[in-house]
C-alpha cells in the first residue's frame, strides 16, 4: 500500500478519576482534508462542540511497514494537553 498522509482530529474532554478531573483524549475523527479537520477546531472555537479541546494533526502512515512519521500539528482549540518534550 505504501505511505499515506492521514489527517486526524482529537478531542480532548475531562473526566473524573476518582475525585481528580482529568484531561483524556477522546474519539479520534479521520478527515478527508485539513480543512475539514479545521472546521472540527473552528466548532469547538464557536462553542458548537462541548469538549474541553481538540488539536487537527497530520502524519504520513506506512502500515505495512509499521513506520509513522512525526506529527504535524496543524491547530488547536481549547484546553489540550502540553507537548512532549523528549
């Protein structure tokens, strides 16, 4: 099959662990193009969708391989959770 590019909106919602309220990835959405990953950041910007944040990432994807590439984040919107330095 190859690679191929995978455009993925993430929404982040809070959920309580316990007593503590945590920040946790939702449902991931697959789109089509970036745009639509932008309309996702756009909805949750206007208050049209209730969760906490959501991030528009893409990344180039060889299943066969096993081989993902670095994601490239292309907005975000809302609470998300802070970047991974390693």
């Amino acid at each position: 099959m190859g690679a191929v590019s995978r455009i993925v909106f993430l929404p982040y919602v809070w959920r309580m662990r316990g007593k503590k309220k945590v920040l946790e990835p939702g449902v991931a959405v697959e789109c089509r193009t970036e745009a639509d990953a932008l309309r996702w950041i756009e909805k949750i910007e206007s208050g049209l969708l209730s969760v906490a944040g959501g991030q528009a990432v893409k990344m180039t994807v060889d299943e066969d391989a096993g081989d993902y590439s670095e994601p490239e984040y292309l907005a975000s919107a809302g609470t998300v959770p802070a970047p991974i330095d390693e």
